[in-house]
C-alpha cells in the first residue's frame, strides 16, 4: 500500500499562497531544486488538483525544450511528461491528456484504489483545495513541507476547516538550505480503536 504525502511550500504563519493564489514568496535556487528532485524522481505518479494540473500543463510540457531551459527544467520536464498524472477535479471533463486520471466522485474508494496499486508514494503537489479535501477524508500519510522565511500574514492556509486532532510524528531528515528555507518531513499517525468486531478509527 502506497502513501499519499502532500509536497508544499509554506509560510512561517502556514499560508501556501497568497489571498489571491501568489506564489512569488517561494524561495527556491538551484540548491533546492536539486534536492526536491531527488526525491520525485523516486516516484511515478503525482497528485493535482485543477488549477495546479493546470498550471503543470501549460509550463512544464515544454519547459525542457526552451531556450533558456535550466538542467532541473530539462530533467523535471522529462519526469512530468511520462510521470502518471492523477488529478481531483469535480468540474473537468475527461479530455485526451497523456497519461492522466481524472478523479471527480467517490474521492476515498479512488484513493485507496490508487494507493493500493502504486507501490512508490505519490506525491500530492501543492493544490491545497484538493489537500483540504484529501485531510477532510483522512486520504493523507504524510507532509513533505518547505518552510520559507516569511510571515504572510493572510492568504490560503495549508489546514482549513479541520475538525479533528491529527497527531504527526516528526521524520529525522530535517534539512535547512542557503536561502533560510527550512524542510520538515511529518508522518500522519493512524490511531485505531477496537471494538468487538476489529477496528475504528480513534
């Protein structure tokens, strides 16, 4: 069974974005771009909700073909382009897109489906509408989060509208980049209850 882990950039006060979706607050140099790439290239299938599938499109189907392409563009673009796509959208129509799923209803029996025939994690990368959607549902193992130096004071929050305690177990691969932007790796901890006939979750 694989784990879905949620790849994002956040704010020091947990904002993802700006109020209107900004994302020009991201540090991100080539020291970085490296080591997240290390890390993707370990899988082959990624998570996006809409816009961000997107945004995805329209960037990086040729970014490794432009002539100021940088060697992480040229390599994140190969990985993209055969990566399987999976994208959480209620509102768009099935269309011919390479190696693509789209996933609009029954949004926990998909996951599952997914996870149980995918053997690497699947990265979950940025989207945080369809983040929210995926903690709501208790879809999500695992955070894969860049903290950067900045407070932003308003915007997209990483967590909204959780009703429930999620207890996280810290990993022992915190790394801090040149740029003041800091990694931290979390594990979602699954808590069961029993009960006569097996278990629930607590």
């Amino acid at each position: 069974m694989s784990k879905v882990i949620s790849f994002m950039h956040i704010s020091l006060d947990g904002f993802v974005a700006g109020p209107q979706g900004e994302m020009d607050w991201i540090e991100a140099d080539a020291e970085l771009f490296d080591y997240i790439g290390k890390r993707i290239k370990r899988g082959n299938t990624a998570l996006y909700g809409r816009v961000t599938f997107d945004m995805m499109q329209a960037y990086w189907l040729d970014a490794g073909d432009k002539p100021t392409r940088t060697r992480y563009e040229i390599e994140h673009s190969q990985w993209y382009k055969q990566a399987h796509k999976v994208v959480i959208s209620n509102t768009m129509k099935d269309k011919d897109f390479t190696n693509t799923t789209i996933i609009g209803d029954n949004l926990t029996e998909n996951i599952n489906e997914l996870k149980s025939r995918v053997d690497e994690e699947i990265l979950l990368f940025g989207s945080p509408t369809a983040t929210h959607s995926l903690i709501q549902q208790d879809l999500i193992d695992g955070y894969w989060l860049f903290v950067n130096p900045i407070i932003l004071g308003r915007g997209i929050p990483l967590f909204a509208n959780v009703t429930d305690k999620i207890r996280l177990n810290l990993l022992p691969t915190t790394s801090r980049f040149a740029g003041g932007v800091t990694e931290l790796n979390y594990s979602v901890e699954k808590q069961y209850t029993q009960i006569a006939d097996g278990f629930s979750k607590g």
